[in-house]
C-alpha cells in the first residue's frame, strides 16, 4: 500500500449510464465508499474538449468511435476528492472490458458488451494524479 495522500480525481459518467438512468447509483457508490465529491455537472462536451480528453488514444482504431460515443448524449462530470481516490474509483469502476470487470465492481454489475466499436463502460476514472490534474483543468478549469 502507498502513502496516504488526499488527491482528486476526475470521474465522467458516459453517455450510456446517462441515457440508462444510472447517474444516482453511480454517485452513490462513490458516496458509499466514503469519497466526497467537490464539482458535478451535467454538460455535452464539445469535439474538442473530448479530443484533448482522450489524446494518448489519439491514433487507436477505437478513437474515432469512443469520441463519437461520448458526444452521443450528455454526460455527468464530476470530481471526487479523498486518500486515494485515484486508484480507489479505478478499483469501484473496475476494468475496462465490462464482460470480464468484477462483480461488485459498476462496470462488473451495470455494463456489458453492446457488440459496437468502442466498449461502453459507464464511467470514466483518472489513472494517475497527473492525469487527474489535467483532466479536471480540461473539465472544470473554465468553469
Ligand atoms: P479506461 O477507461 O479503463 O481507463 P482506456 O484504455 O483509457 O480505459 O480507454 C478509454 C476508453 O476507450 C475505455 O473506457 C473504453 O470506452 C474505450 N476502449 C479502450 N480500449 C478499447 C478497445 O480495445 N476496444 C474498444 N474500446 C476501447
Ligand atoms: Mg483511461
């Protein structure tokens, strides 16, 4: 185990967990897990915005599709603050593939395959406090 820090960490419910009417539980569990969230919004990203979001994809067969996924429909941004919550949210989110994510996990318990181009996972978690801080400037810096 690492040393306890607070950190931040930018966490996105997708376009899917919007449209799903999954935005409650979502927050709920990070709630749940003791976290507190310190910014939310509801909002529809612009090409750009999503662009610079997702750059170290910029070239992956998957780009193309997971932008036009993400400007599908609106989604919540939010930031959430605690002792490692970087890696504590990636641990509630769980893996990227939702069909192999843990049970337990969101992507485990409220996602699966839909057979499209770009996985739908429902969330979004920072990976890294350097990634966290830039991806909150990206979301929140402009407010
Ligand atoms: P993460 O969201 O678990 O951090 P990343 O590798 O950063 O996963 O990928 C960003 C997003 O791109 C994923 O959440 C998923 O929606 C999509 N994605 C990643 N890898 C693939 C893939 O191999 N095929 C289709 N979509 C993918
Ligand atoms: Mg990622």
């Amino acid at each position: 185990m690492s040393s306890t820090k607070v950190e931040r960490t930018l966490i996105l419910v997708k376009p899917d967990g919007v449209r799903r009417g999954l935005v409650g539980q979502v927050i709920s569990r990070i709630e749940s897990k003791g976290y507190q969230i310190t910014d939310l919004k509801l909002m529809n990203p612009t090409r750009a915005l999503l662009e610079e979001h997702y750059a170290e994809h910029k070239g992956k067969p998957f780009f193309e599709p997971l932008v036009e996924f993400m400007l599908s429909g609106p989604i919540v941004a939010m930031v959430a603050e605690g002792e490692r919550v970087i890696e504590g949210f990636r641990s509630l989110a769980g893996v990227t593939d939702p069909t192999v994510a843990a049970p337990g996990t969101i992507r485990g318990d409220l996602a699966r395959d839909q057979g499209t181009k770009v996985v739908q996972n429902l969330v979004h978690g920072s990976d890294s406090p350097e990634s966290a801080n830039r991806e909150i400037a990206i979301f929140f810096g402009g407010k």
